[in-house]
C-alpha cells in the first residue's frame, strides 16, 4: 500500500504516519482515506 494523495501541512509526523486520526473513508476504486486532525492533512492510500 502506498501514499497516491496528500493533502495539509505535517507538524510531527512522515508520510504514512499519523497522529491523530479523526476518520477513515473509503471509496468505489479501493482508496483509503484518512483523515488526521493534529498533523492537518488528508493522506489517501491505494492496494
């Protein structure tokens, strides 16, 4: 699984990491999307 979309500014922490995640969504093309409130970004993932 890789990072395919970033979206918002990282305070702490690298691609793929997290530190506060508000919600998770996923669409009809097998995306990930998840949404992290501390580090104010979008980071969507494919298979």
């Amino acid at each position: 699984m890789e990072i395919t979309l970033q979206h918002g500014e990282t305070k702490e922490s690298a691609e793929g990491q997290f530190d506060a995640v508000h919600s998770i969504a996923t669409d009809n093309q097998d995306r990930i999307y998840v949404a992290d409130r501390n580090n104010d970004r979008i980071q969507v993932f494919d298979s």
